[in-house]
C-alpha cells in the first residue's frame, strides 16, 4: 500500500497530504512508512472514514490519499484535544493563536479543513467555535467515522494518533478558491417536529409526540422493522437552516425506539 501511494505522491513534492480510510488499524503506521519517503516538512494527516470515493466511485476497505504540492499550497495542522469534554474556551484561545501563527498572505486563498471525532457527538459546538474564531474562512471536512461500525474512530497528525480530538489544518494557496455548494436530495413537504430529545447524547426520542422510530418508518413510508442503514441513506433527514437543508444521519434505532 505505502509503495504504491509513494508513486504518485512523491513527484507532487508535498507540503500536505491527507489520508482517508473506512479500516483504520494501520493507518498510523502507513502514515509513518510514508513519511519515511516523503519531504520531512510534509504533514500527513489522516482519519477514518465511513467509506473512500477512488476510481470506481464509492469503496470500502481502500485508502484515498490527497497529495497538496509545496509550489502552490502552504499549510498548518492545529490539534484540538478532548472534544467529548467540550473545553469551548481553550479551543478558542488555540485556534486564534492558531491563526495568527499562519499569517495568512492576503493575495492568496486560504481554507480550513477539519476532521473531527465523530463518536464524541459535538460537531455543531466545534462547528460554532470555529466560526467565532475564524469568522468568514471557507471550511471542508467533518466527522471522522469507523466504517459503519460506530465504534473507536481514527484522527491520525504525521503518525501519531489523537482520539477523542478534532484536527483543524489551513490550507494557503496561490489558486482561486471558491466554496461549491449542490444537494443531491429534493425536500419534500412532509414535516416533522422534535417532541423529545437527548441532546447530549444526539438521540431523537419522539416525532410529532409519536415514538421516533415508528413516526420516521410512517414518514419514509417504510416498515419499522425495517430500519436499518440503506434505508437511512434512501429517507434521510432534512433539517432546514436559514435558506439551507442540511441532512442530519442517522445511526441506527435504540433500544428506547428513537435514533441517534
């Protein structure tokens, strides 16, 4: 694997490369193979994923590697620690020294990329953090998954694992950059309102005042004993923000009859 990602990241000369894959047992250790190769001031960063999109479209069980050349991209990697115990404060501080640090060059275009814990569950408080402190920047990325396991997920920063933490890296480069933004989903005009909730835990508990599960199956128009993953991903839901629909995922049924 480490050889044949070599042969074609190695001619990019590489400020940056970023790792992606849905079985992430070894991905410290390629990380580390690889930067045995690779320019020592190269950051490798990586995390696992729910799946990879190669040349085939949509996989599992690979690894996608993206390769940022020195001649036109400069970045940093900013490690945030201990994203399930929410520390808001301290990530602020980070982050704008973070920023400040970088001194972005004007005449060039920056991003962020972040890839977070997703098993921690406080994507929207570290989402919000992020524009509070780095107001107007552009950023990609999300929510480190384990396949569709749900188990232990993967932040990986030049072979060195950091679980349980968000990686925020800024990409600089002399290339227009402009946010792209398209839905691959049409809403449609059925409504539904949050009646119950664990919000700690990110765990719907009743739909219009009805159990969760079964109040989603009549929605979708589906069995209620047949909720799982594909069926998901057919009916997902829509929660609209501002002039926006955002999917929310959902993972699986509980043992209370919501989701999460």
């Amino acid at each position: 694997m480490a050889g044949s990602l070599l042969r074609v990241l190695s001619p990019a000369d590489p400020d940056l490369v970023l790792l992606f894959a849905s079985h992430a047992e070894n991905l410290a250790e390629l990380s580390r193979k690889l930067a045995r190769k690779l320019p020592e001031d190269c950051s490798i960063v990586g995390c696992s994923s729910a799946g990879e999109i190669g040349p085939m479209g949509y996989c599992a069980g690979t690894v996608t590697a993206l390769a940022f050349p020195k001649g036109s991209f400069r970045s940093a990697v900013c490690v945030l620690r201990d994203q399930e115990h929410i520390p808001v404060s301290e990530w602020m501080q980070v982050l704008r020294n973070f920023r400040m640090d970088f001194n972005v060059d004007d005449r060039r275009s920056v991003f962020g990329v972040l890839l977070a814990d997703g098993m921690a569950r406080h994507e929207d408080v570290l989402v919000a953090t992020l524009e509070a402190t780095m107001p107007g920047m552009p950023v990609i990325g999300g929510s480190a998954a384990d396949g569709l396991r749900f188990g232990r997920t993967c932040q990986v920063v030049n072979g060195v694992e950091h679980p349980g933490s968000a990686i925020v890296l800024l990409v600089e480069t002399d290339f227009t950059a402009h946010e792209v933004s398209f839905s691959h989903f049409s809403a449609t005009s059925k409504r539904a309102v949050v009646t119950a909730a664990d919000p700690q835990n990110r765990t719907i508990l009743e739909l219009n005042a009805e159990p969760a599960a079964e109040e989603y199956a009549r929605l979708a128009g589906i069995r209620a004993d047949n909720l799982h993953p594909p069926e998901f991903a057919r009916h997902p839901l829509v929660l609209r923000t501002g002039r926006r629909n955002h999917i929310r995922a959902i993972r699986g049924v509980t043992p209370r009859a919501g989701w999460s």
